[in-house]
C-alpha cells in the first residue's frame, strides 16, 4: 500500500506483539533499528515491597491506602495486570468507599479521557490502571505508585514506577509480592540493579478489616456479573480477531488454537 518512490518511517514508543508480526510480514524488507539507553529507575524514588497471600491482596491494599494521609500520599496510581481485575478493583473499592477512576483498553476513549481528566485535576486521589498508563503520564501530584499484579516484564515495571518521583521529586513504589511473583521480582531486582526494601506493616492491623473487604468483593463481583462485562470483553476479543485476521497480522498459532477450538 505504501509507494515506492518514497522513503516510509515508521516511530514506536513500544514494541507491541502487532508491531513484531508486522516486522515478520514484511519478509526481512523493513530495516528494523530499535534504541534504548537502559532500564533505570532514579534515586529519588523510594522501591518497597510487601509479601502478600494472594487472597488477602486486597486487604492490604485497603491498609495502604488508609495509610496515604499519614504518608502525605495526594494521588496514587494502582496498577494491574487485567481489564477484568481493573474493572472488579474499580467496583470494590466503591463498596469501599474509596474514591478512584478505572483506565483499561475495555473503555471507550472517551470515558478513558474523562477517567484521565478526573484524576489529572484532582477530583479523585486514585487511579486503577492497566499498562496502558504506564508510559506518557507525567502528573505531579503522584506520589505513590502500587503494583498490586506483578508485571511479567522487569521494563513493564520501570515505566510503571516511572509515574513518579519524576523532574527530580520524590515517589514512593509498592510492590505486592505473592508466593508465585517471587521469580519476577528477582528479574526486576537483577534489571535494576538494587534490591526492593520491605513495606514495614502488622498483619495484625492489616487483617483488621479482612471481613469488610470480602465482603465488599462478593458484592463487587455480583455487580460484574450484573453489568455484563465478561460478555462485553468476550465480544471484544472476537472483534479483534477478526479484524487481525483480514488485516493478514494474526499468527499461525492463533489460526491453528482458533481452528482447534471449533474443531471440537
């Protein structure tokens, strides 16, 4: 599609997997040149981790937050790994009675705009957000960034923590560690160059409210049931497929799993 008598560039911030099947589409004719200078995080930044049973994360979420006057924290930015965990967050978290806006890739770029706009101005101090606010945010006012999922990838994790202690300020980043994140960590850790220090807490005092957050999590997880989004994001995906696949730019593996599901 692209004439022949003119030189294309093509600029990415990232390297999505569509961009890396698109490079192998073109048969080697692209000339590919990818820079960097390092994965780093800065010395301003404050890197903590808590080791956390996964079925009391959200306890200890509520603990941190409860504790963000104390730390004089004005806005945080909680990051996951799923629309679905953003959305089911979002929604506890309002039984809660915490004030936050959700940004996932299931919104419409309109309510991703407004849910930006709210926490940009200060209307609400939390932001629960997937990777896709991980890279070009620069809000001064975060002063804490939590990992509540890991990310599979040690780079994933320096753009995350990035969201603070940015243009010389200090920011604080908490990392909640399950018993199956410990390998991740050590990449980070290895990518980095320091180790995480320890979120100093009491499970006595954390635990203290673990009756009230499951039940908010029951209550939470009926409303997402209620609001029909596993069939939203299961709808979702399809249209993605299928517009991958007219594009030329799904995989063989895809096609092969997608061929075998029918099959049976």
């Amino acid at each position: 599609m692209l004439a022949k008598n003119r030189q294309t560039l093509l600029f990415s911030a990232t390297m999505t997997s569509e961009l890396q099947t698109l490079l192998e589409l073109s048969a080697n004719k692209a000339f590919f040149y990818e820079a960097y200078e390092g994965f780093k995080t800065v010395d301003s930044l404050k890197q903590q981790y808590v080791f956390v049973p996964k079925h009391v994360k959200d306890v200890y979420l509520l603990y941190i937050l409860s504790k963000m006057e104390d730390l004089k924290i004005r806005s945080a930015i909680i990051f996951v790994s799923t629309c679905r965990n953003c959305h089911l967050l979002s929604l506890l978290l309002e039984e809660l009675d915490q004030t936050a806006a959700a940004l996932h890739s299931h919104k419409s770029q309109s309510l991703r705009l407004a849910a930006l706009h709210r926490f940009k101005s200060g209307q609400v101090p939390l932001l629960l957000a997937t990777d896709v606010a991980s890279r070009g945010l620069d809000i001064p006012t975060v002063d804490l960034v939590i990992n509540y999922d890991i990310p599979r990838f040690p780079r994933d994790y320096v753009h995350r923590v990035g969201r603070t202690a940015r243009a010389g300020r200090g920011g604080m980043a908490v990392s909640f560690v399950t018993e199956n994140d410990i390998a991740l960590v050590h990449g980070i850790e290895e990518v980095i160059g320091k180790q995480l220090e320890l979120f100093e807490c009491k499970e006595n005092d954390v635990l203290a409210d673990i009756t009230k957050v499951y039940k908010a999590r029951r209550v939470a997880s009926m409303r997402m049931m209620d609001d029909g989004f596993e069939e939203t994001a299961k709808a979702r995906k399809q249209q993605k497929l299928k517009m991958l696949a007219e594009k030329g730019l799904l995989k063989n593996g895809s096609r092969k799993r997608k061929k075998s599901k029918i099959s049976d």
